[in-house]
C-alpha cells in the first residue's frame, strides 16, 4: 500500500510540477498527463494492465461530475448575458450536425454500417468541459467575453444531447431500429427526461443546498467538503431518477455562485484544486487504459476521421447553429477551431463497447485516436490563432437576453 501511495503520489506531483513547462511551451497539460498515463500502461515501461472498462467508465463519470461543479462554481451569471442563446444552439443542434457529418463519413471509411458510424460521430460530437475550461484558462489571451462564454458554457451544457445520442444509438445497434412510433416515442422521452429532470434537480437541488450551506454554523474549512458532497449527491439523485446528473452537477455549481450569501473563497479555491486533481486523475486513467500498439489498427481512418471532425464538422455545425447571431468572421473562425474533445467522448466510446452488442474494443481505440489528434492540434494553437485572429480587440461585445436568475 505504501508503495502504491508513493507511485500515486509522485505521478500527480510530477503533473503539477509539468505546467510552467507546459505554459511555457504552449502544449496542454492533458495532453502531456495522457501520454503519462500511456507510458505507465501495458505497452510502456510501467506496464500497469488496466483492463477494467466498466471501471474506468464509473470513475470517470465521478470525475466529470467533480470537473463540471468546480466549472458552474466558475461561472457567474453575466455570462449567460453574453452567450446564453448561442451556447444553447451550440449544445444541441451543434451536437447534432457535428454527429451527422462526423458519422456518414466514418460509415465510409471505416466501411462499418451506417448506425454504427453515426454512433462515433455522436461519441465525439460535444467539445469536452475538462479540456476547454483547462485550456481557456491556461491560454491567458483575451478572447472577447462572448467567445469565451460561449466556449465554457457549451461545454457544460452539451453533454445530455450527447448522451442522448451515444445511448439511443447504442439501443438501435444492438437490438435493431424502433419498429413502432411507441419506440420512437420512447426516444424522445428519454431525451426529455435527461434535460428537464437535470434542469429541475440543478435548479432546485441547487437552491435547496444554497439555503441549507446559507443557514449551518460550521468551521470555515467544512464548508467546501459540504458543498460537493451535497452536489455530488443531487447529481447521483438526479441520475438515479433518469435526468442528466452532468448537466445538474453544472447548474448546481452555477447556482450556488450566484445565489450564496456567505464568502465563496473556501469554496471556490477548495474545488479549483479538486478539478485539478480530477483532470490530471481522468486522463491519467484513459492513458493507462490504452496499449499504443493497438492504436495503428485503425489509425490513418482515425487520423482522416479527426480532420474531417476539425475542419469539416466542427465549423459547419457553427455556421448553422450561431453563424448569424452577430459573431464576427475572426470570431466564427476561432469558434470553429476550438471544439475541443477529450474525456467526454473517451468515456461515452466505452458505454456501446460495454454493452453486449457487436461494437469492440477498436472503437474505443478510434475515438481515443480523434480525441489526441484534437487535443495535440487545437490544443497546441489556441493562443497562436487567438493572436493571429486580434481577437483581443472584440473586447465590447452586445449581450444576448438577459437570464433570469436560477
């Protein structure tokens, strides 16, 4: 046990010690603690066997979850001034035509059905929380308000579209396309289900924690572990009642920002550091599960996948969802690029591979392929094209409608 402590140990001191390297030289901290994890797995010289899917899934669920509140409790409320509408557009009908141009492409390729394909292109469809708040915040450029808000909080908001898509096409995969519009039907419903019971637990699990953390007398340090495991708990809850605990994780934090009387300081510090420990944990997971040998299977279909995701997909879905919401040229263009992928769509390609059906372990390794592919080529030139773009002269932006308060 001591000796798995110490190995732990080290490895996220060595991250954590990595990132005046990694600002310094431009490169994403993820990226660096994924090849980390690969390097510890069974093809490099740690040769840890981490084999355990179902797992992996379950832990990093858990660690999301830690990553989105940590994110809500970053966002105050005049950022939905700025980008509610269009971050909304992006989370849905972005998702949507990422997924549809995404997937075709793949069946073509990959020479896999047609449903098969269209469920990688769901998987990679929504741009990652972990990675775009890590990334904006490691960037330091002056991107414009409305861009960056727009860039956090379609982060934050995507994943139900997303999961909606992965599971009901993992449905169709494995037992065959709904017969009745009953199946139809049941969908939809399902889709409903996770962003209404997700919107009303955030919303009001959200309240309910505010008023209690508002009214107890504790010692200043227990205020933080309160916080998350009460938003931990309203996440599990709402999971458990078939809403999306992702997207109620993300508005609990966002509430309690706003809505809070008591200093936030302890909180917010103690979650910075937690969302740190999460990511730098998550990806180091998803690298111990990946043997690099199995990755050239597929690898020149994955690479021509990611660049049809970068600059096909991607820009595509922002010019349908949000070209026309008054976003300038430069504006569209670094919108474009920055759909970031990462954990999120490693984790929803282990749901269909776990599920008993015929999709294998080489579309894990695919999406995990696309997934690098994102972070190593957008993830490397944020600032580059920020500067390139003089975005920091967008600095006066018009609001979009006013949100009312949660």
């Amino acid at each position: 046990m001591e000796l798995v402590i110490f190995l732990s140990s080290m490895v996220v001191f060595a991250t954590f010690a990595l990132m005046p390297l990694a600002r310094r030289s431009g490169a994403p901290i993820l990226l660096i603690v994924l090849v980390i994890g690969m390097l510890l797995g069974v093809d490099g010289p740690g040769g840890i066997r981490f084999y355990s899917y179902q797992t992996g899934f379950d832990l990093g669920s858990l660690a999301l979850a830690i990553i989105l509140f940590a994110g809500g409790l970053e966002t105050e409320r005049g950022m939905f001034r700025t980008a509610r509408n269009s971050s909304i557009m992006m989370a849905t009908l972005g998702v949507v035509v990422t997924a549809l141009i995404v997937g075709l492409f793949a069946s073509f390729v990959l020479g896999m059905s047609p449903v098969v394909g269209l469920l990688l292109g769901a998987t990679v469809a929504s741009t990652d929380a972990a990675a775009t708040f890590l990334l904006i915040q490691q960037s330091k450029t002056r991107i414009g308000e409305r861009v960056k808000n727009t860039l956090v909080l379609e982060s934050g908001l995507n994943d139900p579209m997303a999961i909606f898509l992965v599971v009901s096409l993992t449905a169709v995969v494995n037992g065959g396309p709904p017969e009745s519009l009953q199946e139809v039907g049941g969908f939809l419903l399902f889709l409903v289900t996770q962003i209404g019971v997700g919107l009303a637990g955030g919303i009001g699990g959200g309240r309910v924690l505010t008023f209690i953390i508002d009214r107890m007398t504790l010692p200043n340090g227990t205020y933080p572990a309160v916080a998350l495991s009460g938003a931990l708990g309203i996440y599990a809850a709402v999971a458990m009642f078939g809403g999306s605990g992702f997207l109620a994780v993300y508005i609990v934090g966002i509430v309690i920002r706003n809505r809070l009387r008591r200093s936030l300081d302890n909180i917010l510090n103690f979650n910075e550091a937690l969302q740190w420990i999460s990511q730098m944990a998550l990806f180091l997971m998803l690298g111990l599960m990946v043997a690099p040998s199995h990755l050239l299977k597929d690898i020149w279909s994955a690479l021509a996948i990611a660049g049809v995701l970068m600059f096909v997909a991607r820009p595509l879905a922002v010019m349908v969802s949000i070209g026309w919401m008054g976003f300038t040229t430069r504006q569209n263009i670094f919108l474009s690029w920055v759909g970031l992928r990462g954990a999120v769509p490693v984790l929803l390609a282990i749901y269909p591979v776990i599920t008993p059906g015929p999709v294998t372990i080489e579309f894990f390794n695919i999406v995990f392929v696309i997934v690098v592919t994102s972070l190593v080529a957008q993830g490397w030139t944020i600032v580059p094209l920020a500067k390139l773009l003089q975005l920091e002269q967008y600095s006066t932006e018009p609001a979009e409608p006013a949100f009312e308060d949660a």
